[in-house]
C-alpha cells in the first residue's frame, strides 16, 4: 500500500461512532431548509439551520432564480474576470455596498473563499495579521496563505489583543481580522474596543460578517451597524448561505480596497462567477429584508424565547447573544449521544466538537428561524430534556 493510501485507511474515528450508531453527520435531507424538513421519510424540526430569517423557501426567492435561469442558463461558464462577468454580478454588487453602508463591494464564488482570497491579498512578508483564536476557519486558512506574521490573541480579549499590537510596526501593514458573530458559541466580537485599538496603533479592521448580516444591526446590516461603526470597519466580509438564502461570498470596501481585490485576490480571478440563479436570490433576499422587517423582529423574538426555555430547564447556554444558541454538553461522546437521540426523537441540532471548539467542551448548535414557532422551539427543548434525562442515568451506552 502506497504511503498516503496507508495513511488514509488508518483514519477510522467517523467508522467507529458509526458501528456505535453516533454518527452525527452528512444527514441527507429530502425537503429544503425550514422549520421543518424530511430525513429518510420522517418528520424532523431543524433546530441546526443557518437559514436566520426564514428565507430559503420563500415563493418571491424561487421566482427570482428561476426567472434568472430561463433567461442566463445553469452557470457564469467562467471566472468574472475573463468572461463570467454577468450584469447580475455588477448589480448584486452595488447593493451590497449599499446594504453594508460601503462604497462597493465585489462578489466571490463561496464565502470562504472571500476569505482565503482577500486575506493573503492584503498583505506581504512585513506585514501582519492579528486574529482571534476562535475565528472561523476561512480565516485561519487565508492566514495560512498569507505570507504576513499572523499573531493570535485569546478570544474577544481586547487586553491580549493590545499586548499582540505592540509587536507590530506601525509603519506596515497590519489587519485585525474578527468574525462579528462567532458561528459556534453565538457571542459577538467587541468592536468598538477592536476599532479604538486599531486606531492607536494605525491598524486596519476586517470584519467576517457570515452570522451578523439579517441578523444584526438596523435592517440587519451586521455587526458594523449594530455598534455605529460602519466607518471605522475597513473591510467587511459576508456571505448568502446564511440570512441571504443562497451560495456565494462578498467582500464590501472602499473603491480602493475593491479595486485591488478584484485584480489582485486569486480566490476570486481563478474562480467562475457565482451562478445567475443564485445572485437573482441574494437581489430578491435584500429586497425582502427592507420590506419585511418583521422577520428580523420575529428572529430576536424566538431566539429571547428559546433562551428562557433553555435556562428554566438548567441548560448550560453560555454567553451567547444571538440566535446561535451553544449548549454545552462536554466530551464528544455524550454531544453525539444528544445529537442522535434528539435526532431519533425528531429534532435536528448540529453537534460541535474538537477542533472546532474546545477539547471536550463539546456543544449543541441550537440555532433560531424567524419562522419557528413557539410550539416547535418548546417541543424541542421539551425533547432535550428528555435526552438528558436518559444520558444522565447512563440508560446510553458511551463510546470509550
């Protein structure tokens, strides 16, 4: 056997949570992202959806893209720099500036790729980059790109990331780099002390905004917004997976910052253009947020309502402040213990261990829609309640 096929075949963690029947990933589903879906013909409600307000199966959004599929076809058939640069794109664009409160933006294939692209643009062998050590994982890997000094400091800890300032040289370049809402524990960063920091030490401010767009801020403009600091956030990263109901990633700037990006990020000019059908959704989800406010009103409404159920049943929810709702459970086999006993009970919860959070601090991802309702969130604390139950008895078999 080849070395890499050996290596590969000695990987048998997933195998073994499989024999014990804890497998607790790549569910398929066999409806869209709601409240409620179908896993192998059963009822379940989605309590792990990134889909904040609700909007993915919206009939205004499925006539948005189908529209935009009978007139562009299936794809871009091209990075946008060359030849897969539809007016879609350009118009996509200017209203995410808008959105954002930037003087423009530019449009990458995923996410995560906004992330890996722009990062390793930003800066050069001098210069630096200082991140939390709980960023999201895009970050970490453009970090990784990037030939700058990357610096860590410890999570939303403004003191530590002051002492990390003071290694750098104001006269280069230097980028605090923060997501805004932190996808696994559900806290925000604080970035009016991040801002003020990067002001006494002439640094500038990006901002991962995938969790804070629909979700934070006036019309859910994000976390920039939330805190009156659109201004002083140089970059703003987001994405439409989440609040935006699509695929895609953007980046949103000033015209300078965005006309670098888009001859310079490899992320984005070696990548095809988002499909049609996916930016004619994200135009349509905008459109929707300005004149359905109420929906972020409903969020915040479930997410308090969520968070009292949780606490009156002595749930360990952390500090969160958003509708990413942790609940600690600790070492990997009672999370998925949770996660498969609430799923065979019929609800859908995402678990969370090692190396994205803490070693045994493992959590549930009880994340809030705007279209929940008060019945399903207290059927499924309900639910959890029972799982713990059962769990604390030792009636489960954990895996050693």
């Amino acid at each position: 056997m080849k070395p890499l096929q050996k290596r590969m075949s000695e990987y048998n963690i997933p195998q073994l949570f499989m024999a014990k029947g804890m497998y607790p990933y790549y569910h398929s589903l066999e409806t869209g992202q709601d409240t409620v879906v179908y896993i192998k013909g059963k009822k379940v409600l989605m309590f792990g959806s990134n889909s904040y307000l609700g909007l993915t199966n919206h009939p205004k959004l499925k006539e948005a893209a189908a529209k935009a599929l009978i007139k562009y076809g299936t794809g871009a058939s091209g990075s946008r720099l060359m030849n897969g640069n539809l007016d879609l794109h350009d118009e996509l664009e200017i209203k995410l500036a808008e959105y954002t409160g930037k003087q423009t933006a530019t449009v990458f294939s995923t996410g995560f790729q906004a992330n890996v692209g722009t990062i390793p643009a930003l800066v050069g062998r001098n210069d630096y980059l200082i991140i939390d050590e709980k960023s999201h994982a895009s970050i970490i890997e453009g970090s990784r790109l990037a030939f700058a000094k990357t610096l860590k400091y410890k999570h939303n800890d403004t003191e530590a990331l002051e002492k990390a300032l003071t290694k750098t040289d104001r006269n280069k370049i230097t980028v605090i780099i923060s997501d805004g809402v932190f996808s696994m524990e559900g806290d925000v960063a604080p970035l009016d002390k991040i801002v003020e920091l990067a002001d006494k030490y002439n640094a500038s401010v990006m901002l991962d905004d995938a969790h804070g767009l629909g979700v934070m801020g006036i019309n859910g403009a994000g976390t920039a917004s939330h805190f009156n600091l659109t201004d002083k956030t140089d970059i703003i990263m987001g994405t439409f997976s989440k609040s935006l109901a699509s695929l895609g990633g953007f980046i949103a700037s000033d015209f300078n910052t965005i006309n670098y990006l888009k001859h310079s990020a490899r992320a984005l000019i070696f990548s095809a253009g988002i499909p049609p059908a996916s930016a004619a959704t994200v135009l349509e989800a905008l459109k929707i947020i300005k004149s359905e406010p109420q929906r972020i009103d409903a969020l915040w409404e479930n997410t308090n309502y969520a968070k009292k159920c949780l606490k009156q049943e002595n749930f360990n929810i952390g500090n969160s402040t958003t509708p990413i709702i942790p609940i600690f459970t600790g070492e990997d086999s009672k999370t998925f213990s949770y996660a498969s006993m609430l799923l065979n009970k019929g609800v859908y919860v995402n678990p969370v261990v090692h190396p994205a959070v803490e070693k045994n601090n493992g959590i549930l991802r009880f994340s809030l829609m705007a279209t929940h309702t008060k019945k399903q969130i207290a059927t499924a604390v309900e639910k959890l309640v029972e799982c713990r139950s059962l769990i604390e008895k030792n009636k489960v078999a954990q895996f050693a």
